[in-house]
C-alpha cells in the first residue's frame, strides 16, 4: 500500500515538475489607456484576462466603489442583481450576483468572497475574489458558476491616481458559445472603467 501511494505521489510531483511555466500574456487591446492581455489557462476553453490601466482616484475611492455590492448592479456589466450574503468586515465581504446572458443560454450566478488586504509600507491593495461554492443553494433556470478566480491589485501613483492590474480566470459552467465573448470581462471591464 505504501509502495502505491509513493508510485502516486511521485506521479503528481512529476506531474507539475514537467508542466512548465504558464504561458505569457498576449496584448488583445490597448485603447484609450486600457490594455487588455489574454492568455491560455491549461484544461479550460476560456482564457484567463489581464487589465492594466491608470484610474484618476485615490486607493481608498476605488475600493469603496468595488466595495460598494448595493450599487455593482447600476455599473458591473450584465449584472442583474448583486446581495450581500456576510459582510465580515468592512473589507471581508460575501456576496450572490446573478449575471444575464443573452439568450439562448442560461443566466450564471456565484458567490464571491472579497476580501481587501493593504501592504503597510508600499500601501498596494490587493482584493481577492474567487467564487466560494455551496453558500446559497443553486436556482432552476440558472447556472452556478464554480470555478472563478479574480484580483484587483491597487497600487496608488500619486494621490490622485492608481495603477490597477486586474485579473480574472473562470469557467462560465455548463454550455459555453464562443459568441458570447462580449459577456465576459475582457469585453466589460473597460466600459466599467471608464464610468
């Protein structure tokens, strides 16, 4: 028995030692400030995103506004709804949002986990949203998403302006057309920004 988990432990190592490094991120776009990288994620037929641009607001106006779940529906693109399920803190916040997408497929939903961190002495803010899964029960009609990975790295400029490196990998979940692309946030995260 011993001999078999080794021989599988040693395949798992083996496993990520000759996977390699991941692969580099491409320019898709570059408009108005905005610059918007791609980038295949091994096992997914989504690609993962990158956006990177400069924000005129401070740190703190930022993150109250990505903070701020009540108000997401007025600018987060194909939001239909956006609650908050825990708030832990001011900057630990659970919260259900549905997204709409165009028919013929299914609206998606999730939960996300927010949670802000400061770096004491270069003062970058990191926020972390991956999606947690089994927090609100699943609704008929629409599909769960469980795989989602998205961060906000805030690194203030000046005092009026920040530095934001967005990245985002998820899996949509269940029917996938390429044609939705425009839903997803390589496509809405600019119109975001510039709101």
């Amino acid at each position: 028995m011993r001999r078999i988990l080794s021989i599988v432990f040693l395949l798992f190592v083996a496993k990520f030692a000759v996977a390699g490094p991941e692969e580099p991120w491409s320019l898709s776009t570059d408009k108005e400030g905005i610059r918007v990288y791609t980038r295949h994620i091994a096992d997914s037929k989504i690609k993962a995103i990158k956006v990177e641009c400069t924000f005129n607001a401070s740190a703190a106006q930022l993150v109250a506004v990505l903070m701020d779940i009540k108000t997401c529906s007025e600018w987060v693109y194909h939001t239909k709804s956006a609650t908050i399920i825990k708030q832990v803190s001011p900057s630990d916040i659970y919260y259900y949002s549905e997204v709409n997408i165009p028919w013929p497929v299914h609206n998606r939903d999730f939960v996300a986990h927010l949670k802000v961190t400061q770096d004491p002495k270069t003062k970058i803010v990191t926020i972390d949203a991956p999606v947690i899964s089994n927090m609100v029960p699943a609704k008929d009609g629409i599909v769960r998403v469980e795989n989602s990975t998205g961060r906000w790295v805030i690194t203030p400029v000046d005092s009026n302006h920040v530095s934001i490196v967005y990245t985002l990998h998820l899996d949509p979940g269940a029917l996938y057309l390429p044609g939705l692309s425009i839903c997803l946030p390589h496509k809405a995260l600019p119109k975001v920004l510039k709101v």
